[in-house]
C-alpha cells in the first residue's frame, strides 16, 4: 500500500504562484508514474501533470509554460510548481500515484485563484 499527503493549497490572487507537495509512504518502491490531477466544482477530474521515475513529464495543454511537475525519488516526494495562476486553476488538486498493480489517491488539496 502507498500513502500520499498533499500540501501547499490555498488561496491566491490571478498572476501569483504556488508549490504543490505530495509525499508518499508505505511501498513507494512499487511506484512508478506520479502525477497531479485536479477537479474543479460541475466538472470531470482531469490530468495536469504527470511524471515518470526516470523523469520523463507531460503536461495538460492549458498549464504548458505555467506548471512544472519534478519529482524527488529520494524523498518520495513530487511537487507541482504553478506560475502565473488563473481563476480557471481553481480546483481541488490531486496527487496520484501508480504502480503496476494500482493507483492510488491522496485526499486533495484546493487551490483558489481569486483577486
């Protein structure tokens, strides 16, 4: 079993930034991809950022040049850096975890982009 805890939400004005933290325990050997989704209030969950152990990323068209996922294998820890936010981001960010038997969710954490 894998644990993840999210950190790092809160509230933010449009333009401003924010550090998105995931830290896994447990059987964080078996995890290969990482990555954060997010859901925003009437919609769908959707994929923002993913990454690989190796390092390998891909990003959501409308958080390209924006966000940047990197990962710390050695703390078992991915962040989600988020620049030049928009009332759009406004969601409950979720990190994800995979191996190649499950996935795993942490509870989320929201990020409100508001003036």
């Amino acid at each position: 079993q894998v644990q993840l805890v999210e950190s790092g939400g809160g509230l933010v004005q449009p333009g401003g930034s924010l550090r998105l933290s995931c830290a896994a325990s447990g059987s964080t050997s078996s995890i290969n991809a990482m990555a954060w989704y997010r859901q925003a209030p009437g919609k769908q969950r959707e994929l923002v950022a993913a990454i690989t152990r190796g390092g390998s990323t891909n990003y959501a068209d409308s958080v390209k040049g924006r966000f940047t996922i990197s990962r710390d294998n050695a703390k078992n820890t991915v962040y989600l850096q988020m620049n030049s936010l928009k009332p759009e981001d406004t969601a409950v960010y979720y990190c994800n975890a995979e191996s190649s038997l499950m996935a795993y969710w942490g509870k989320g954490t929201l990020v409100t982009v508001s003036s």
